[in-house]
C-alpha cells in the first residue's frame, strides 16, 4: 500500500471551464473516426478500444473545476488544498464512498484568496451538517473574513454563520511550519498578487509539493534561487503552469503564474520525480491541453539532450503529467 495517495478534484486556474455539446460531439467523431474497420463486436473489445487506443483527449477530459487537491485521507480525517470548485466534487465522493454518516474532520489549507481557490465552499455540503469540523489554515490574515463574506446577501443565500459544521480558523505566521494528518509541512511565499503560499508535505521520506499561483521570473535561473530548495527531491510536485513561454514571458508579466518550460527547468534543477502541471488554462480545451502535455514532454527531453546534457545522469523530472479532473497519483 502506498504511502501517499494524492486525488486532483480541481485542476482548473482562474475561473471553471466549460465543456459544451461541440466538444462532445467532437470527441464522439474522432473515436467512431479511429474505430472504421475494426470489429469491436464485444463490450471487452469496445472497453479495450476506449482505454488503450483513443487518445486521453477523446476518451476522458481534463475536467472543469478549479483548485481543489487532496492530500490525505486519514481514517475520518482530510486534508485538502484550497476550495475552489473541485471542493463540491470531494464532497459528493465523500457522501457516496458512506463517510457522510459519521462526523468527519477537514482540514483546508489555503493557498491565497482568489475566487477560483474559495468559490466551492459555499456548496461544501459537508460544513451543513452538525458535527463535522472544518478547520481552515492559511497564513493570509483575511482568511476569516473572505470566507464570511462571499455568502453573505446578496451574494449567496446561506449565511455563514447558518453553516452547522464547527468551523475554525488557524492562521500561522507566514511560513511556520505546522503537522497535520502525520504529514509535517512547511511553505514558501510565492510571487502573485496579494501573495500566495507554496505548500510541501513530507512522510515517511515521500514528499509532495503544491506550488499553485506562482509566477517565477529571471531569479529562477539564479543558483540560489530559493524555490530549488523548497522543491528538491519531491516526488511529486504539483505546478503553475497556466502559460506557455510566449505568454509567460510577453503578454502575461506580472500575471502571477508560470510556464510550461520553467516547470521543467524547475523540476529538473531540482532533481523532481514527477512534474504536475497545474492550474489549467480554462480557455484550452482537450485537445489543446493534450498538446500541450505533448509539447512539455518534448521540451523536457530537449532540455536534458541540448540545454544541460552533463547536469545529472539521471533525467529529471521522470515524469511529467498534466493534472486532471479525478486523477489520482500514489506514492
Ligand atoms: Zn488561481
Ligand atoms: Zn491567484
């Protein structure tokens, strides 16, 4: 059994993205497009055809919602990052999977108070229901009020203060260490506006990284920049990477978030086993975003072949995925 189990319920940045009946019937050409001859005359050899030879792009989706990643599940204890629109999903798997007959413990960590990383919790059925206890931590000392706010009239119709969940809030110094769910976890500020936090969880030796909203500029290529540090070794680091170059470097300075290519120089100068990209663009749709997981894969071997062939004998990252809607990675 795996040491950590990490399940992605939102991947999405900035705002959810939609998926419409063209990108169905899309998806439903190119796969009766890719079946003309062959003889799946069997659910077997249908199941087969769908799982082993359409592409990602036509057999599932990236998904819709926005920031929500858990981190553990730890009998009837949880540990979530942030509480975009991803939230409601855990919620309705929490509710199937038969927890939601006994009192559960959440623990939402919070990035930084973006719409699209708080917009799920007032549909958080959990926090309805009396003797759950949520407990939000965060370093950001609007954290309290920010949730409050977004339900009350006349944005929403449920007032906080109505919810019947315990609900508290820790607000740390910036960057203090903390443990929670047998995970010690420490973090790092990051640059975007109003300033967000990187969180690393460590257990038992395995790490993972949640490094959402995090633009990195020229200091990246410093050797002492900061962020090799918070990253090295993780085995799986979970990364902004909304933009591609062109984006990241002309038309979208000071945006807030990152590329494709600095994830792999990041992950790679920090010798990081797989790389997760993150907070995907809601514009990109399937078949855009498979692209650009095709792209990043091919920069990553041109880095290692062309633009640092000594640096290590081992390529990192290992690997490099693009987060979606239900994927679940265990280490
Ligand atoms: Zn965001
Ligand atoms: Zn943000």
């Amino acid at each position: 059994m795996s040491d950590i189990k990490v399940q992605f319920w939102g991947s999405r940045g900035s705002i959810p993205a939609s998926f419409c009946g063209n990108q169905v019937r899309l998806k439903i050409f190119k796969a009766l497009e890719a079946a003309r001859g062959l003889h799946l005359d069997s659910e077997k050899s249908i199941n087969e055809f769908i799982d082993q030879t359409l592409p990602f792009s036509v057999s599932n989706s990236f998904g819709s919602n926005t920031s929500c990643v858990q981190i553990a599940k730890n009998s009837d204890e949880y540990l979530i990052c942030d509480a975009g629109s991803g939230i409601r999903d855990f919620a309705v798997d929490y509710f199937k999977s038969g927890f939601g007959i006994k009192s559960s413990t959440f623990h939402i960590l919070i990035s930084h108070l973006h719409w699209d990383h708080i917009q799920g919790f007032p549909f958080f059925a959990p926090a309805f229901i009396p003797g759950n206890k949520i407990i939000f931590h965060g370093y950001h000392d609007t954290i309290e009020p920010t949730f409050r706010n977004q339900m009350q009239e006349p944005w929403f119709p449920v007032n906080f203060d109505d919810l019947a969940a315990d609900i508290e809030f820790n607000i740390m110094k910036p960057c203090e260490p903390f443990s929670l769910c047998g995970f010690d976890i420490s973090s790092i500020e990051q640059q975007h506006p109003g300033v967000s936090y990187g969180y690393r969880f460590l257990k038992n030796g395995k790490s993972v990284v949640y490094s959402t909203d995090s633009e990195h500029n020229n200091d990246a290529y410093k050797e002492d920049y900061p962020f090799i540090n918070f990253f090295k070794d993780a085995d799986l680091l979970i990364f902004d990477a909304q933009y591609s170059l062109a984006d990241a470097t002309f038309t979208k300075v000071n945006w807030g978030h990152s590329s494709n290519v600095m994830g792999v120089e990041l992950a790679a100068r920090s010798k990081v086993k797989t790389l997760c990209m993150f907070h995907n663009e809601p514009t990109c749709d399937d078949f855009e975003l498979e692209e650009f997981l095709l792209n990043t894969k091919m920069y990553g071997d041109i880095y290692h072949s062309e633009v640092e062939p000594d640096m290590n004998d081992k390529q990192y990252p290992e690997n490099i995925i693009l987060a979606y809607d239900g994927l679940i990675v265990e280490l």
